[in-house]
C-alpha cells in the first residue's frame, strides 16, 4: 500500500519546483526559533550530562555561529524578531562565559542595544536593559565596559526620567543604570549623577500619604522599587562622607514606606533600613537613631502580621523578612546564609553582601552559580579569589550518576511514605478510646 504524501509538501517550493528560501526568524516563529536554539543555554550543567564525549571545539564553534546570527537578527526590521534575538542573547550571557567573544563584537552589541532601547517599544526595551546588564557582567570592570557605560548611561537616565515612557521599560532601566555604574565606574562624580537620578524617582514614593493626584500611585510603584533597590547597591560603594550624608536625609524618611499596601514595597524598605543601619554602625560606633521605639514596633507589627486580608503567602514572606530585619534593627545580627556552587561555598554575613548578591542572582538566574564559579567580576567582588581550577579526573569523582541519583531519590521517596502512612494510619489511634 503506498504511503500518503504528507500535507502541506508543495508548501516548500516556489515557482517551477524550485525550493523558497525561507527566513529563519519571521514574525511568527521568531520566538519558537529562539527557543529552539537556546533551550541548553539556561542550564550549564546540561553539557555535562552522563553521555558521549562531545567536541568542546566544535560545540563552541556552533554556539557562536548561532550568537552571531542572534546579534544581526537585532537589527532586523521585525520588532518581535529584536525582541526575540535579545531574550536569546541574554539566555545565552547568563549561561556562558564568553568574554572574547563579546570583546570583538562589544561596539556592534552596544549600538543595537542602544538602539532597542531608544525606537523599541516596552517590551524590546526591557530585553534590551537586561542585555547591557549582562554585557557588563561579562565585560567586568575596565575600560571597555567605561565605553559601554558612557554610550548606554545617558540613553538609560533618559528614559528612566521620561514619564511619557513605559513603566515596566523605566523599571528595567533604572535596575540597569544601578547595576552597570556599579560595575564599571571608577568616577564619583558620575556615581554620584546616577544615583541622584534614581533618589528622585523613589523619593516621590515618600509623598504617598500625601498625594491625591495619583503621582505615586500603584501602577509606578515597581519603578519606585527598583529605584530604591539599585540606589540601594550603589550606596553600598560611596565614601564613608557620602555614606552619613545619605543616612541623615533618608533613616527618617524610610519608615513612611513600611505602611505601603504593596508587599514588595515594604519588604524592599525594611531590607534598606537594615542596610543603613549596618552602614551607620560601621562608620559611627556611637550612632544613635532618636525614633528607635517607633521604628522597631513598626518592624514587630509586620514581623507579627496576622491581618486576614492578606494572602497567607504574602504574610509568611513578610514576617520571615522582617523578623531578620528587627534583629538588625534591635541586636545588630545577621541570619548568615550558605551559597554552594560547584565544590566551593559562599557566606553571606551582612546585609551589603545579602543585597549584592541578591542584585545579581536577579539578573543572571540559574546562571547565577555558574558565574561565581568561573566569572573574574563577581569573584572579585565577593572575595571568592581566583577560579578554583579542577581537572576532569576531579569533576569525574566529584559527579553522580544518574543511576546513583535514581537510587537515592527512590530510598529518600519509600523512607518518607513509610514515615507519612505511620502517621496516617487510623488504627494507630484505636487504643485511645478505651
């Protein structure tokens, strides 16, 4: 019986028999494209799965022949194209290493960032902010990320003060002008610039209670946020004078936003107070805040919140933050954290280092870990020193298989059923009624 053709098989060919050429990123595929290419770049240990050896080589050579596709494919005329070629190129940085790479094509990714940014729509802008975020990360500190900086840094403050503009595209340029000064700059007066320009957007939230004309209104309260949180990172990297000078015009000012309806709003404020009391402690050992008894029973009403109108999820977030941040507040002390990667570990023991490296994880997700094992940049920048350099005999020894894994999630999956059914089992409780 011969088989039926397949439908739609004349669709591929032109005139006379001949094969279209078809575009590899049309409007209507661009994203499906996109996702094709990049599924393996959000997971780095995804190349260093139990398999056949595989040509580094060559596997590096086909990525960058398909991050060069992605970096023409910025230019194109299809709006929805850009945006796809962006989120590609971001998957793609947050994942890998790739600073030759980028090195030779930084001036070709700073002008088509650039010009996202200015003749994009929303959406296409905040792909392209979180694109000059990560093209910093891997450029670290020097004088090429100067260059980017110095091209990109006008165009992210113009937007950012533009009220004609997006909120979410003036949200996304705020958290990248934060985090690219904090990366690259070596001039105070340009910290200090850019950090004006962020106090003025988040100041305006200071004014809620007071303002009936809607300029602080919900709809602009996540700009406010990340305003205040990418102020907030790059306090943590001014002189010590600066530093006082900040303190005195926002401690009293803060606690206004601790009464915010927005969750996020107050959990953003009370992690900036801890940080500015840990900060006004480093520098005054005698420092003394007048409105202590206020602020810390505002702190144990939300570390306490019972209201029933709010979701129970929302409530378990709020009182885990602020029960940290009244033991800041109260007794100077910091829950420390452990951040594993690959053989190596991270303590986070104070709130500039909480806030660091919250930033970052952010902006680079599951590539977080990955880039502090192998990135120079945020090793330096939480002391971790140089790359720890492990043969592949080590990894091959250090590595489970998945055979083993397998094993151990089955034994760990029986232990705690059988531990469950104990506890469910009625005729556990007969014994009781008599």
């Amino acid at each position: 019986m011969p088989k039926p053709k397949k439908r739609g098989s004349n669709h591929q060919r032109g005139a006379g028999g001949q094969p279209r050429n078809v575009q590899p990123f049309s409007d209507e595929d661009a994203s499906i494209e996109t996702m094709s290419h990049c599924s393996g770049f959000s997971d780095p240990a995804s190349f260093t799965e139990d398999g056949p050896e595989v040509d580094e080589e060559a596997t590096q050579e086909d990525l960058e022949y398909k991050l060069k596709g992605f970096i023409d494919l910025t230019l194109d005329k299809s709006a929805k194209t850009r945006q796809a070629a962006l989120e590609s190129l971001k998957s793609a940085f947050s994942s890998k290493i790739l600073y030759e790479f980028i090195m030779e094509r930084r001036m070709t990714l700073t002008d088509s960032i650039e010009r996202c940014i200015k003749k994009g729509k929303s959406d296409e802008q905040c792909a392209a902010a979180g694109l000059a975020c990560l093209l910093c990360v891997q450029m670290g500190s020097g004088i090429e990320s100067e260059e980017i900086f110095k091209t990109l840094g006008p165009v992210l403050k113009k937007i950012v003060c533009d009220g004609t503009a997006s909120i979410q595209a003036r949200q996304a340029c705020a958290t990248c002008l934060g985090i690219c000064c904090f990366i690259v700059t070596d001039d105070i007066t340009e910290l200090y610039s850019t950090m004006e320009c962020l106090e003025n957007i988040f100041t305006k939230a200071y004014q809620r209670d007071r303002d009936t004309n809607g300029v602080s209104s919900t709809h602009s309260t996540v700009l406010h946020i990340s305003a205040l949180l990418a102020w907030t990172l790059l306090l943590t990297i001014c002189p010590v004078n600066e530093v006082k000078k900040k303190i005195e015009t926002h401690l009293h000012k803060l606690p206004n936003l601790l009464s915010c309806d927005d969750l996020n709003m107050r959990i953003a404020a009370g992690e900036t107070l801890a940080l500015l009391f840990e900060l006004a402690r480093e520098t005054d050992a005698d420092f003394f805040y007048e409105d202590m008894d206020l602020l810390t029973e505002k702190l144990r009403a939300l570390a306490t919140d019972g209201n029933k109108h709010r979701a129970k999820v929302d409530k378990r977030k709020q009182r885990s933050v602020f029960r940290d941040v009244l033991r800041a507040v109260e007794e100077r002390d910091f829950p420390t954290e452990m951040v594993k990667f690959g053989p190596e570990r991270m303590y986070i023991d104070c709130w500039v280092k909480k806030q660091t490296y919250d930033t970052f994880k952010e902006i680079l997700g599951s590539g977080m870990q990955y880039h502090l094992q192998s990135n120079d940049f945020l090793r330096n920048v939480f002391e971790l020193g140089p790359p720890v350099m492990l043969d592949a005999a080590t990894l091959k020894t250090m590595k489970i298989s998945r055979f083993e894994r397998h094993l151990y999630n089955s034994a760990a999956f029986k232990a705690r059923t059988k531990a469950r059914s104990k506890c469910r089992d009625k005729r556990a409780d007969v014994g009781e009624f008599f």
